[in-house]
C-alpha cells in the first residue's frame, strides 16, 4: 500500500510601516508637525529647563529627532536661550501629539532663568564647539552644575577655571576638554580661590549656615544650590549622587564676604527635579 503525504503551504502576508524620520527643524519646515516649547519651573536652568509639545499633523508615521546641540530662542529678551544637551527622538502616528521634557543648559549666563509662562521659538543648531561640548556632556552625563560652567566658558566668555565643584576629577575632565576645543593650555588651578574650591571650607571669612531636614525613600542622587533673584547658578553647596534612603539633615554654608547679594535662593534638587526652595536674607537687619 502506497502512502501519500500531502504538504500545505500557507503564505502570510505582513506589511510594515517605515515611519519617516526627520529632524525637528525640517519636520517644521515641511509642516509635518506642530509644536510648543515653553520652560519648565520643575527643573533647574542646566537640567530640564524646557519642554516641548510635538503634535503629527502629517498622515505619516513620524520619527522627530530634536538634536543634541538644537538652540531655542526665548521670545523675551530678558530670558536665557537655551541649547540642548542630549539627543531625543518623538516617535508619533498620524495626529498624535506628545509632550516631555528636554535636557539643555543656558547660553546666556546673565539672563534670568526660564518659567512656566515663557515661550520658545526653534533657533539654529549651535556653532561646532558648543556642539562638541554638548556632545560631551550626553556622553558623560554631566547634567549638572559642571556641564553648566563648562558651557559658559563658551557661550559667555567665562574663565575656564569657573568649570568648579565637588567632583574634581569630572571638573578637570570638562576644564582639559573645553581649553582643547578653545586651542588654549588648561589654567593653573589656586587651591587658596574659594570661588573655585569646593572642598576647604575653611576658606570661609564669614559663613551663613543651614540646613534641610528631609526624608527619601530610596537612594537618590541630591544636590544643593545657591541661586541668585533671576533664578540663575551661582555655586553649587551640596552634592551626593548616591544618597541613602532614610531621614537626613543636609547641612550647606556659604561665604556672605563673597556673595554679596541682598536675596538668593538655596534649591534641593533630588533625581533632577526641585524640591525645596529656601529664601536666604543674610544682610537683612
């Protein structure tokens, strides 16, 4: 007896859908998409200070990449432009809209800091070394008060040993790497410069001291910081990326011979985000 096996093939058809990709400056200029920059009052000037709303308005699958170096112009001219220090892509279907925050640093030191009311407009992509910079910055994740001086150095002039804090090692990484770019030798640090030493407080002429008491739940990365009346940095007083879970009394002090202003603002700032704000008066009285 003869056995006779029968094969059946089922084909199956699947379509996929490449989404079209497109940097957000060219998705703009096509009218693929529309979009809302407005800052952020959650966030410091050199964390999250902005955030943007894309909406598709094209029948297309989208990719919107808002590139690494990316400038957004304020439409005040009393508040800081900001670039964008690390890469983002928008994946979005047809008439789907989403908003999130993006990392930047200021680029204009002695404007006031953004908020919740302020508007942006898309700039330029900035020029090649702050590009570099920037670049640099999402590589390491310096999203910090570091990352910020060291784009000062080349967005505002300021001196290369400005690139100060409690990281050292990280200070001298950035500090080496932005004189390259300028084509300059890496300055002599001063241990004795309270401005730019963050480990001797005995630097200190006449200090003002407090502290936070606060609780975390679990392990966080926190920071203090001193800011002046336009909510821009001017020293960094506490830093611990690996905080413990538990009830702390962070204690900071600061020099009032140095900063001499009649208001600052000290922030705890935990996992990016503020989260306490202190008015500081010392010369009040």
């Amino acid at each position: 007896m003869k056995t006779i096996i029968f094969c059946c093939a089922l084909l199956f058809s699947t379509t996929f859908v490449i989404a079209q990709k497109l940097d957000l400056s060219k998705a703009q200029e096509s009218d693929k998409i529309e979009i809302m920059i407005k800052g952020s009052e959650e966030s410091t000037h050199y964390m999250k200070p902005v955030e943007i709303t894309i909406t598709n308005t094209s029948e297309a699958d989208l990719e919107v990449v808002i590139p690494n170096g990316q400038i957004f112009h304020t439409t005040s001219e009393d508040v800081q432009d900001v670039v964008i220090t690390r890469e983002e892509m928008v994946a979005l279907a047809p008439g789907e809209q989403r908003t999130l925050p993006l990392y930047a640093m200021c680029i204009q030191q002695k404007n006031s800091g953004s908020n919740d009311d302020e508007i942006y407009r898309l700039g330029p992509m900035a020029p090649k070394n702050l590009v570099a910079l920037t670049r640099e910055i999402e590589k390491r994740k310096d999203f910090n008060t570091l990352g910020q001086y060291a784009v000062w150095t080349l967005s505002d002039g300021e001196h290369l040993n400005s690139i100060s804090g409690f990281d050292m090692e990280e200070a001298l990484h950035l500090k080496t790497f932005v004189a390259g770019l300028m084509g300059v030798p890496v300055p002599e640090y001063d241990p004795n410069d309270y401005l730019t030493n963050y480990e001797d407080d005995g630097l200190i002429q006449r200090a003002v001291k407090s502290r936070f008491r606060y609780f975390f739940t679990e392990e966080s990365a926190v920071t203090i910081a001193m800011f002046d009346e336009d909510n821009i940095l001017v020293r960094e007083l506490y830093n611990n990326p690996n905080e413990q879970a538990g009830e702390h009394y962070l204690e900071f002090e600061y020099d009032v011979e140095v900063y001499t202003d009649k208001t600052y603002f000290v922030r705890l700032i935990r996992d990016e985000e503020i989260k306490v704000s202190m008015k500081m008066e010392p010369r009040q009285g």
